[in-house]
C-alpha cells in the first residue's frame, strides 16, 4: 500500500459515543480532557427517547418524520412531539460543544446510526420493520444522507476551524446481510440485502456527509469489504470479536484505517479500568499478527474502547478513556 495521510493525528484515541448521566455539558468535559486529539461529541441515552441512537439518528432524518409507538420508533404520518424532542436535545447538545469548543481546531467526531441499523429498528407505519420494503429503505437512505450533510454542516458552523469526522453506527449490519433480523412474529426473518446493495446505500450517505467517515460495527463478521467498497476511510470494530485476521490484514493492506476496540465494555462493573500499557499491548499484538511494519500502527489506528460506554460507572469511564488516550501516546512514541 502506498503512504497516505489520515484524517487524524498519529497516536489518536477517542471514544466510540454513548456515555452514562444525563448531563451534556459534563460529559463533554469529559471527552474534551481524555480525548484532546479527537474528541467527540457525547451521546447521553440516559436522557431517555430521543437520546438513543435510533431516536437521535431519526431526529436527522429530513422529510421522514418519525415517531415512539410501544417504546418503538416508527414512521409517521406528520411531526410531533418525539421528533421534535429528538431534535431539541440535539441542538442543545450542539449548542454545548460550541461553547465549550469554541476555539478547538482539530478533528472532531460526529455519530450516527447508519442507513441498515436504523432499516432494521424503525417500524413501518403499517407494522414490520422498513428492512421489509426495499422502496422504503431507498427512501431512508436518502433522507439520511441528506440529513447528515445538514448535521456536518451545522457543527461546521459552530466550529469553524475544527474539521469534522463522521462515525455510522452498523451493530445491525451483519445479520441484514445474513438474513438474521426477526420478523415481528419471531417465526421467520427478512430476506437478506446484497452486499453490493448494502455497499451502494452506504456509499450514498458517505458521500453526502462530504467528510471522512468510519463505519462502526461491534458484532462478530464484521462485512469489511462492504466498508471498503462503500468508501469509508476507517472500520471501527471489538478486537474481543475478531476470529479470522485475514480480512481484516486485506483490508487494512487495502488502506482501511483501523478504530480498534481494545478496552472491554460489556461488563465494567467487574473490575478496573485498564492500564495505557496493557491497552497499548492489546493493540500492538493484533498489529504484530497482522504482519504490518510497526512504523504504521500509530497513523493508521486510532485507539478506542470496545463499544459505548452508557452503562458503565463514572470513573471507570474517565479510567477507560485516559487509558485510550495515553496508549495512543505510547503507540505513537514507541
């Protein structure tokens, strides 16, 4: 592979979205002193409807208004009072980077779910999920892509001298393309999506968004070449759920950034956060077992924890993050 430049600083770390509390100017305290080389903007669920991924993300939509129906999200027939709650936090929230990062000037990361994650959760307003009509995936993936140039643009506004990151949340990716997301009987599942389909959708949002994005996915076989194809500068992934490294060596030979996922989130309760020496081992085994040379790993790999981090205790959140922070410093300068 020839050199490139990425769209961060070598050394880089930074935290894959949702943190716990309901307090946005404090968590993006939080993420503006652990994560200075590539913070981003914190999602807090806790806050409850609207400030979950699929509220969040639906609150983006343009002209595809959605709506909660038995603690589900669905299409509506008109806006109201879900959506119009999903995108006050939202602006709030945004009101609160700008203040806090006003004179900020390097990359700083936005997240989403993506075009399949939110197919395979938001109902039709008829019942199913939209994954069922292929009509109405073309028209969400349009009215993400169109509202998420909106959001670049919008954060751009507040930070003029900051360059923006996209991160598309695809959790649900792997079972679309399998054919594994359950109807709502439980008795069967939809039928599967091409990958060439799911590459072509992905890459219509990644182009309107206009910045470089990275598609995050902390399920096992995880589709790289489907990110790949779609044109995503990165793939963001558990490194606990990577069995079968050669995909991800071609991929990552293929110019793929790597956002590795080396810190464990599925149980934080269970003990310590992890030390910056033993995140940064993590990490560089997987490199050495990858065969690349050592003097790429610290541009082409952003440190990250495994997933978000909503559920987990206060301080073993700031424990996680500065761990990532400071073995990325230690990747950089070995």
């Amino acid at each position: 592979m020839t050199d490139q430049s990425w769209p961060w600083p070598p050394g880089a770390a930074t935290g894959i979205g949702s943190l716990p509390g309901t307090d946005i100017a404090e968590a993006q305290r939080i993420v503006l002193g652990e994560l200075p080389a590539l913070p981003h903007l914190p999602e807090l669920p806790a806050r409850g409807p609207g400030a979950d991924v699929i509220g969040r993300t639906g609150g983006l939509l343009v002209e595809l208004p959605v709506e909660l129906y038995a603690a589900r999200w669905r299409v509506a027939p008109r806006p109201g009072r879900d959506l119009r709650r999903a995108r006050d936090l939202m602006e709030r929230d945004l009101d609160q980077l700008a203040e806090q990062a006003e004179e900020y000037a390097g990359p700083i990361k936005l997240q989403a779910a993506g075009p399949f994650t939110m197919a395979a959760s938001v109902e039709l307003p008829i019942g199913g999920r939209l994954l069922r009509d292929p009509g109405a995936v073309r028209d969400l993936t349009g009215s993400l892509a169109e509202g998420l140039r909106g959001h670049v643009e919008a954060v751009t506004r507040r930070l003029p001298r900051a360059s923006v990151l996209l991160q598309l949340d695809e959790p649900s990716l792997p079972a679309v393309l399998a054919g594994r997301v359950p109807t709502e009987s439980g008795l069967g599942a939809y039928r599967p999506v091409e990958e060439a389909d799911a590459a072509v959708a992905l890459r219509t949002v990644i182009e309107a968004a206009g910045v470089p994005t990275v598609v995050h996915c902390c399920a096992p076989d995880v589709p790289l070449s489907v990110v790949r194809v779609a044109g995503a500068v990165g793939v963001a992934l558990d490194l606990g759920l990577v069995t079968d490294l050669d995909p991800l060596g071609e991929a990552i030979d293929a110019g793929l950034g790597l956002w590795a996922g080396a810190v464990d989130t599925a149980t934080p309760s269970a003990g310590r956060a992890p030390t910056s020496a033993e995140v940064a081992d993590r990490v560089r085994r997987i490199w050495n077992r990858l065969g690349f040379p050592a003097g790429r790993l610290a541009s082409q790999v952003v440190v990250t924890p495994a997933c978000g981090l909503a559920g987990a205790p206060h301080g073993y959140v700031r424990g996680v993050l500065a761990a990532c922070r400071d073995a990325g410093r230690r990747l950089a300068d070995a």
